[in-house]
C-alpha cells in the first residue's frame, strides 16, 4: 500500500485519512490512552469509525503508521460492521426480544400496544422523536434492570452503591471498583435472559472484580448455566449495539 496517500492532521482532534484497498477514504482518530500498554487499531461502535491508540503523545506517529499497516484489517471491520438501526417512525426493532415498530403517534402519552408486530406509540416535536423513543426505552431497561439486580444482589449477599443505565454502545455494562453498576438501555432489546445475565454479570463482580473460576461460580450460583446468553450476545451483540446510534427526525 502506498502510504503517502495517507495524510495526517496534527492538532488537539489528531487524524489521518487512509485510503482503503477499494480506494474509498476514512478517516482514522489518532488518540492517547495513558493506560494503555501498546500501540492499537480498534473499530469504535459508537462512531463507527477507526481509532488508533497510543500510550503516550510522542507515540501517534507510530500509531498512524500501524494503522496505515493493518489497512486491511480495518476495511475488514468495517464492512463487517450491521447497519445502523435508526429510531426513526416505522422503524422495526426489538423489546425484550420481541418485534416491535416504532410509531409517531398524535396522543400524548408513550405507550406500547400489543400486536403482530407490537407498537411503540410516541408523541414527539419535530427532530425528537429518536430522543423520546430512546427516553421510553430506557425507562423500560431501568425498570428490568432494577430488578434483575436487586434479584442477583440478594443472592449474592452484596449490596450496588448506584445503578445507571446509560447510553453506552461499547460495552453492555460495568462494574466500578466503588461498587456503582452502569448498563446500556439497549438490553432492554435483547430478550430477558440475556438483560438477566448481563445483571447477574456485573453483580457477580461485587464479590470478584475479575473473571476468575471464582467470579464464573457467582454467577453460576445467582443465574445458573450462562452458555445461551453468552452464545447470543457473541451473535448478536453487534447488531443489538447499533441500534439508534445516530439521530434521526
């Protein structure tokens, strides 16, 4: 690949345009990580575009000089990447695993209507109605997840400092070292068991803050046996993430 097709932009948003092997341009953020270890290529779900990691600042020229190397791996992951789902009116998605359309609706209150498939009815201005559907949805994984939890917690004899449910497209959920618990609202498209497990997950790391045999028997102990949860996530978990990530009327 001739790399002097590639140019990089030095400033407080460092990037470089690569031409991929199609001819096609993207442009790749070139980004410090202090806790990084080793220079990285990544895909970034949120943005869908690729970033290069560096440790330290003296290292992004080498970081943009790997990306430019790893040229085909990025192509790759990119194409590989689902369509966006936009929430958008008419659109179809999941709730709890099963279909759903999105519906702009002139009455007021948000509700779901049970049909074939089931309707998402939102009353929205112009230009919001991604935001008020996003804001329903996320009432409705709040809700699961409180209880999911509170479930997990119990059996586990451990207590959460907080839960929030974020807008998060890189990661399902999280546990901090303080105890506070984060999820994606997205789980609230996935079908129950699998929103129960990613709970039962980040519950378990109340008692081990690590993946050991130990944390796995937490989790077996509060969930039971993770196999088809783990199994659909790896399926479908691309797909379940690019749901609304980027606005729409």
């Amino acid at each position: 690949m001739d790399t002097r097709s590639n140019q990089v932009n030095r400033g407080p948003r460092e990037r470089m345009t690569l031409r991929l092997p199609d001819g096609e341009k993207t442009v790749v953020r070139l980004v410090v990580n202090p806790r990084a270890t080793r220079i990285s290529v990544k895909i970034d779900p949120k943005s869908r575009a690729p970033i290069a990691v560096a440790p330290r600042e003296r290292d992004l020229v080498k970081a943009a000089a790997f990306a430019a190397e790893r040229v085909d791996w990025i192509a790759a992951g990119l194409k590989s990447l689902p369509p966006a789902t936009p929430l958008e009116p008419g659109s179809l998605i999941t709730v709890r695993g099963v279909a759903c359309r999105l519906v702009h609706s002139r009455v007021k209150d948000t509700r779901f209507v049970a049909g074939e498939p089931h309707r998402l009815e939102v009353a929205a201005p112009e230009g919001a109605f991604a935001s008020r559907v996003k804001l329903a949805l996320r009432a409705e994984a709040e809700k699961d997840l409180d209880r999911a939890v509170a479930r997990h917690a119990a059996r586990l004899n451990v207590t959460p400092k907080k839960i929030t449910v974020k807008d998060m497209a890189s990661r399902y959920g999280s546990c901090a070292p303080d105890g506070k618990l984060a999820f994606t609202w997205r789980l609230i498209l996935a079908p129950n068991k699998v929103l129960d497990y990613v709970a039962a997950h980040e519950v378990a790391h109340l008692r081990e803050m690590n993946h050991s045999p130990r944390f796995w028997a937490h989790v077996k102990a509060t969930y039971g046996d993770p196999s088809w949860a783990k199994k659909w996530l790896r399926e479908n978990g691309q797909a379940l993430m690019s749901v609304g990530l980027f606005p729409a009327g």
